[in-house]
C-alpha cells in the first residue's frame, strides 16, 4: 500500500498515488493554520515568560488636541480629560493584543508565499519542459512546504527554553525588556537556522521527486529545480 502523504517516502508517494484533491487541500490547510500556530505560540511563550504591568495611553482620555482647546467639537464633554493620559495595563493583554494584530498578516504572507513558490516551481519545471499543468506544480509545491510547518514544534520549545522570565513594571521601560528579550533570541539563532535548514532540505526532496514523477523531469532536471526553490525559500526565511 502506498504511503498516504509525501512526507516520509516521497518517491513512491508521487510514484504511486494520485494527487487527490481533498490530500492537496488539508495540506494547504496544515501550511496556513501552522503558520498561524507559530505565531500564537510564540504568543504563549512570551506571555509565560513575561509578567508584570505597564504603562500604556489611556484610551478613554479625547486626544490633546481635544483637551488644549485646539479643536472643540460639538457636545465635547471637558470633563473627560480630567481621565489620566496613561493607565496600567497587565503586559499578557498587550502580548495577546500584538499577536492578534500579526496573525492576519501572517495568515496572509503564506498564502502569497505558497502562490509565489507555486510560480517558481511550475516556471522552472515548465522551462525544463515539464508537463501536466499548474495543478501538479501547486500540488507538489503545496506538500513540499509542509515540513516548514512541522518544525514549529521545535522552534517553540526552543524558545521557551532560551528565554529567560522578565518581570516588567510600571517604572521600568517596556522597550528595554523586550530588545534584552530580542538579545536572548538572537544569540540562540543558529537554531532557527539548523531548523531551517534541515526543514529546507526535506522540502528540496519532497519537491525533487514531485517535479520527476508528476511534472515529468529527469532526475537532474527535477534536482535543480527543486534545489533552487529551496534555497530561494531558506533564504527568505533568513532575510
């Protein structure tokens, strides 16, 4: 019996098995949704590993150009800017509130990096004369990126054990903390770039045997192109 997906046997899944439609598809999803994981538990390790308070603008307070006379609007209640200009606020809302504004733009960048992948794959595969379609290339290129999303867990336990816990106050300067965080991050980068890495070669070879056995490539044609594609990918990721 064939292997149910690409990730393992790539060479006799492509070999053997059909690219059926709804596989293609929970693998799009596995890339979207994973990139999203990513992204909220980084979230998660961050707010267990920060506590404390911070100052932040006191949203109920009108803007200054309200409260100086500037700009007097009609039914203006003066009394609202008796509301101080900042208030505290615990650091874990502020977390949750930045990862919810980045997750759609994350959502949104993998989709246009699966369509962008797409086109590199299926213009190299077409120039080395491959066939069957733009279907194929989306099918193969989909499942080529599934390890990036499969290496998440590694990344996150990772970090967790990078950082260390940071208590923030209202009298200490919230962008310190987080660029001595970011430091932390930084001096254990050779993990993400192992990850990486190891996550771009597996892709190059699911990508490899994808472009032989359904876009029609030789072994070195399919080698190349896929090679490429993963450097490119990796990369990108490094920028």
């Amino acid at each position: 019996m064939p292997p149910q997906t690409p990730l393992l046997r790539p060479g006799r899944y492509f070999r053997e098995r059909e690219l059926h439609p709804g596989r293609v598809f929970l693998a799009v999803c596995l890339v979207l949704f994973g990139a999203l994981g990513l992204v909220y538990g980084v979230g998660h390790v961050l707010a267990s590993h920060v506590d404390g308070t911070v100052l932040v603008d006191n949203p109920e307070r009108p803007p200054e150009t309200f409260c100086e006379g500037t700009v007097d609007p009609p039914g203006f209640d003066d009394d609202a800017c008796d509301a101080p200009q900042q208030v505290e606020r615990n650091v874990d809302r502020i977390i949750e509130r930045a990862i919810g504004e980045i997750a759609g733009i994350v959502f949104v960048g993998m989709a246009l990096v699966v369509v962008g992948l797409t086109l590199v794959v299926h213009t190299g595969s077409w120039l080395a004369g491959g066939s069957n379609g733009l279907g194929a290339s989306f099918a193969v290129t989909v499942w080529g990126l599934t390890p990036i999303v499969l290496t998440v867990p590694v990344s996150l336990v990772a970090l967790s054990i990078v950082l260390d816990p940071v208590t923030v106050s209202t009298a200490s300067e919230p962008t310190s903390v987080f660029a001595k965080m970011e430091a932390q991050i930084r001096s254990f980068g050779w993990i993400g770039t192992v990850s990486s890495v190891v996550s771009g070669l597996w892709s190059a070879v699911i990508w490899k045997f994808g472009l032989e056995h359904r876009r029609d490539l030789t072994g070195a044609e399919a080698t190349t192109v896929a090679g490429a594609t993963a450097l490119l990918l990796v990369l990108g990721g490094a920028i």
